[in-house]
C-alpha cells in the first residue's frame, strides 16, 4: 500500500467507519515470524524422488535461533542467494564442542536410501578458504550418519562413537555391503565432545558453492541413510563465525545426480531446482 492510499484509508476510518479499526503501520507482519507456527521448534520439509532442498532461512521464527542471524543481498563481496536470504553464525568460534545454537530441521523421508549431505554456503568474511567455512551437523535419528572417501576406501565416523568393534557402525551390515573391504577412522580435526556430531565445511571462496565435507585435509563426502520412511532430524550447530548457509541439500546420487563428484557439476545439477515448502507437520 502506498503512503497516500494509506493515510486516505486511515482517514477514512476515523471519519466515516468509527468503530472499524483498521493499522496505518507500514509494517503489518513482525519480520522474525516464517511460518504459521512461530512457536514450534521446527518445521517439516518433504522429500521426493531422492531429494529435498531446503532453505536453510526457512525457520518458525529468524528472531529466535540462537547466535545465528537472518539476512539478506550480499555478504562478503557474494551475491545471488536463493529464496529470501540466508543464516550467518555471529557467534564466537567454537572449534570443540558442538551443541552452540542448533538449528533443527525436520525431513519427512519417502523414499529410503543412502542420501549425500551438502550445503549451498559461503565463507562470510575474509579470504582464507579454511576459515569461516563450517559447521556441527548432526543426523540423531538416521540409521547411518557418516563420510566416505571412495580414494582410500575410508569411512569416517563421529568421534564420540569410536572406532573399536562395539561401535554400531561397524557392525552394520549395509555399511559393510555398501562399501566392501571399507576401514574406519575418526575425521581429522574432529574432537571427542562433539557427540553424534561431524564437522561439515567447504572450501570456497566468493561464491555460494555446492559442497559437504568431512575430515580436514582428507575430504570424505558426507552421508545420512534411512531404511525406512518416516520423519528424521537435522542439527545445525555453531562452529565457526561468519559462516553461512544458504540451502542444505540430501540427494540420492542416482539419476541426474549420479555424478556429483566435482563442485562445478554439483551447482549445476542443484542450483536450478526449486527448494521444498515447509509445513508446520
């Protein structure tokens, strides 16, 4: 509404409507709330066909997710988000132990299967490509939550969790099918406090980039698998400052998404698709 269109309807209902209160504010909505239900600690997002994009903004309310901030148009010299803006974590560093301002994401998963894990993000300030560049993701409900590396046949697991004979993992019989002959280890840079959590970064500078990787110096691709369909969690969790993320992505790699090995394929398969509307269930 336009200011005199405004101020002729607020006149209007002094005058002629009295007991008819109609808001000349400009601002008719409060901006924090997203959704219908401000006040439910997340939203639902559906997958289908082996994928589901979500964008990362699309909370109950941007006023409440902890030392994370909403914005929008530009942020390091990087433009051309996707949907309304984007999260940047304004918190201080916190390089050991993860649970600092998670942000919870609710996917209803209908087709079962082994699903990679990506961001669509960008290093929020400075120039170095390994700083500024991750954050704690977290899948407590998946049936697998891990990295792989296809060059060294290694698969990288929650340090909290070990790597002896009684972790879960290793005794998981699609894990050890899925990839033969694979070994465990504990992704570098991982530390014992992050519990169920991987340190998931990317390495791109002065763009928004397609990427998920687990393991300093030793990039394993991350994964989530569900056996079943049903409704599972992602935790987002504050790692490093001025980090943000735009969208996150799970894809079956099959299809159109069989090859998503390197950076420029993976933007070009998944930049044009249109992110998933969240439901308050």
């Amino acid at each position: 509404m336009n200011v005199k269109n405004q101020l002729l309807t607020c006149l209007l209902s002094l005058f002629i409507f009295p007991t008819i209160f109609i808001s000349c504010d400009d601002d008719d909505e409060s901006p924090g709330l997203t959704s219908d239900c401000p006040n439910a600690p997340a939203l639902y997002f559906e997958e289908s066909n082996g994928l589901v994009i979500i964008e990362a903004e699309d909370v109950p309310n941007r006023s409440n997710i902890g030392e994370w901030e909403f914005q929008s148009g530009s942020i390091n010299n990087v433009s051309g988000h996707s949907g309304e803006g984007f999260i940047v974590f304004k918190g201080e560093d916190s390089f050991r132990d993860a649970g600092n301002s998670i942000i919870t994401y609710n996917v209803k998963i209908n087709t079962p299967g082994i699903y990679r894990f990506l961001y669509a993000s960008t290093i929020g300030t400075g120039d170095n490509n390994t700083e500024h560049n991750d954050a704690f993701v977290n899948f407590p409900d998946a049936d697998a939550f891990y990295g792989y590396r296809s060059n060294s046949n290694t698969i990288a697991i929650p340090n909290d969790e070990g790597i002896d004979s009684s972790n879960p993992d290793r005794n998981d019989p699609i894990l050890a099918e899925t990839y033969p002959g694979a070994t465990y280890k504990v992704p570098n840079g991982s530390n014992p406090r992050n519990i169920g959590y991987l340190k998931v970064y990317m390495n791109q500078l002065d763009e928004w980039w397609y990427e998920g990787s687990t393991s300093d110096s030793d990039a394993h691709a991350v994964y989530a698998r569900f056996d079943s369909p049903g409704t599972y969690t992602i935790l987002i969790s504050g790692r490093s400052s001025s980090f943000a993320i735009d969208r996150l992505v799970l894809v079956i790699e099959e299809g159109d998404f069989t090859d998503l090995g390197s950076r420029n394929k993976r933007k070009e398969a998944l930049s044009p698709i249109e992110s998933v509307d969240s439901t308050c269930q």
